[in-house]
C-alpha cells in the first residue's frame, strides 16, 4: 500500500529532518585522496561519494561537489591516491575534511605522514593499511535529465599501483573486517565500521 510509504520526488523536496538519499544508499566507502597541487603542496581530503567502477583494469573514482582543491589539483596532475579510513585513522581522516585554503597541507594538519609512491608522484598515508596509487582517466561533470548540467564531477581513476598490509592477507586472502573500514552513513555525523559477515555463493550457471 502506497500509505506505507513516504514518498516523495527530490526536485520537490523530500519533506524529513535530513535527507535520506545519503542513507539509503549507504553505508558508503569513504574516499580519502591524496593529491598535490601542480606547484606541490600536498591535500588530502575524504569522499563520501566514492566506489570501484571496474575490474580490469581496476578504475575507482569519486565524485566532487562543487569544485575542490582535489579536483583540481587531480586535473592539474593527473595523478591521485586513494587510502583506507580505517577505524584507528577515523579521527586523522576526520580532520583533514576542515575547510582550509589550497595553501594548507592536510597531511600536517591531521598529523599524518605523506609516504612515498612507487608509479606516480602524488604521496600516500604512511599509516593506512591499503592504498591504491591512481592516474586520472576522465572527469566527468554530471548533468540532470534534461541536459541541464550541475557543479559536480565525477573523477575516475586507473588503479596503477596497490599496497595490501601483509597482515591483512589471510591464506591469499584480503581480510575486509580485519581492516576496520570505516563507511559514511546518511546522517550528518554518521559513520559505520564494517562489521556482521555473512557468505553466499553465486549460483552456477
């Protein structure tokens, strides 16, 4: 019954406290880039709207709403990484989101260290446990359904380069929970760690 429902049509509001769209598709991988600026100066700034795209080859993006020092930082460079907030880092990872000027190195700022990379040049978080080194492939500003484009961008990357923490392979195997991800939720502070596993296999063709 539609009376179980609320629903609503976005471009009318969605009529609640805070908007749900953020939660219903959540808990959502945190996009924690890196990126330098074509005169240097490092960034490092958390995603809430990131995934995986593709297999092979591996291509990973995340979306900017509105202009930010990553994007164009990513442009100017072609070159990001992307690293793992796990929940140890959540505190680090949390404060390198504060809203300071191009000038300011978020490394410093939230006490990490920029760790060298081996096939681009834009550094990684010394203290996470995955990274994944990425050269940019497409930017892509989104647009609404009538053509009618708006000020977000969406930033796909080829993953050149992977580093896995030797203690999180288990027989060959990534061990997702064993690294604590922490996801973004729907709510303004909500965050998630990663947790309650469950397998299925695919069914056979």
């Amino acid at each position: 019954m539609l009376d179980d429902f609320h629903y609503y049509e976005p471009k009318q509001g969605h009529g609640l406290p805070h908007d749900p769209f953020n939660a219903i598709v959540g808990p959502r991988p945190i996009g924690w880039i890196s990126s330098q600026s074509a005169s240097g100066v490092l960034n490092l700034a958390p995603y809430s709207f990131f995934n995986a795209f593709n297999y092979i080859p591996p291509i990973v993006g995340f979306c900017s709403i509105g202009r930010k020092d990553s994007l164009n930082n990513i442009e100017a460079t072609g070159e990001f990484a992307w690293n793992l907030a796990t929940f140890e880092l959540a505190a680090p990872m949390n404060q390198s989101c504060a809203p300071v000027g191009p000038e300011v190195d978020e490394f410093s700022l939230s006490g990490l260290t920029p760790a060298p990379s081996k096939v681009i040049s834009v550094p990684r978080v010394a203290q996470t446990p995955v990274s994944f080194e990425c050269k940019l492939t497409q930017v892509l500003q989104l647009q609404r359904a009538d053509g009618q484009t708006v000020p977000s961008w969406l930033v796909l990357g080829e993953v050149v380069a992977v580093y896995i923490r030797r203690d999180l392979l288990k027989d060959g195997v990534y061990d997702t929970a064993a690294a604590r991800p922490i996801l973004r939720g729907g709510g303004p502070a909500d965050y998630f760690e990663l947790g309650n596993l469950f397998k299925m296999t695919r069914p056979q063709a």
